[in-house]
C-alpha cells in the first residue's frame, strides 16, 4: 500500500453531507490536542495534509484523505471545555450521524497520549468501540516526550488501566521521531486490504 499518493478530498460538517461510503474507511479519533492531525501527517510522509494547531478544537468537520485502496476520516477532537454548546451539540451529532451510518469502517486508530491515564472522554469512545464490535487499536501518541526508562513504566500502567478490554492492541508511537509509524501502518494496511 503506498502511503504517499494522498490528496484532501473533503471536509463536512454535517453528517447528511457526507456521501455514501464507497472504501474501506481508516477512521482517526481522540481528544483535543492530542496529535491526530501530526499523526496522519507523519503516516502519509506529509507535513500539513492535516492541518495541524496549537488550539485545541480546531478541527471542527470530519476531514476525508484518499488514497488509492482507503480513504482516511479525520474525526473532530471530543473533550475541549472552551466550546460553545452549539458547537459541541454539532460535533456530537458529526460523529454519531457519521457511525450511525452505514460506513464501510475496516479500522479506527484510536489516540491516546502516552504520558497520561486515559481521560472519560477516551473511556467513553473505547468503551462505544469495544462494545459494538468495531476494529481498533490504540495509538499511543508523544512518545518522545518520554525519557526511555519511563516509557515501560507508562506502557505497563496503561495496560492495567485498559484490562477489562480483553485483546486491544496498543502501539506507542511518536510523530515526531516517526517511531511506531511503520507498526500503525501495518495496522492500516491489513485492515483495508481486508474490507477490499
């Protein structure tokens, strides 16, 4: 699978706007500010497919890259505090609207910063992903802001604190230093290659 031919194909912001679904879809989900944008970018070998901000909230649609055999979903952050209730009422009805229907989804990355215990908002999306049965795995994003001898140490605690989900794959990874990008497109890879 080449990760590098790649072009933004489209943003929505209303789930009725966004067309059936015609690929396998790679679907890119995490809080605010956690580095979902830098991921995809290092993924497809780019610096700015994705826009990237230093303001959390700032992606607000679903933002659609096509490759030749998937298509990458961008999701909007979940758990930015400092959004109007409008905005996240819009949001919540993007991303539900947008699983409530009928998408051929071969895999979700779900992202998680390394250096902190999952928050409720992570708990709640890998709880609706565990329990209707989708295919995910969870990046473990800002690995370079790890010294080496803690990283173990974090790796360890997070498996504790996501046992009760029997079976999930984490994968630590850094956009920065590009480690754990060859696993996670891996990940992509075989998940597309199956739905094809």
């Amino acid at each position: 699978m080449n990760f590098n031919i790649v072009e933004f194909e489209a943003a929505y912001g209303k789930s009725k706007q966004i067309p059936p679904s015609d690929l396998p879809e790679i679907v890119f989900s995490g809080k605010s500010n956690v580095g979902k944008s830098s991921l995809i970018n290092k993924l497809l070998y780019r610096k700015s497919i994705a826009r990237v901000s230093a303001t959390p909230g700032k992606t607000t649609t679903i933002n659609f890259f096509r490759l030749k055999e998937c298509r990458f979903a961008d999701l909007p952050g979940y758990g930015y505090a400092k959004v109007a209730r409008g905005e996240k009422e819009r949001w919540a009805e993007l991303v539900e609207g947008y699983f409530a229907s009928e998408r051929n989804i071969a895999l979700i990355v779900q992202i998680c910063d390394i250096r902190h215990s999952p928050t409720k908002d992570d708990i709640e999306m890998i709880n609706f992903l565990y329990s209707t049965g989708y295919h995910f795995i969870i990046a473990l994003t800002k690995l370079d802001k790890l010294k080496s001898s803690q990283r173990q140490g974090r790796i360890d605690a997070l498996k504790e604190e996501l046992s009760e989900y029997e079976g999930i794959t984490l994968l630590p990874c850094s956009s920065l230093s590009g480690e754990g990008m060859d696993e996670i497109r891996k990940e992509i890879e075989a998940a597309a290659v199956q739905q094809e």
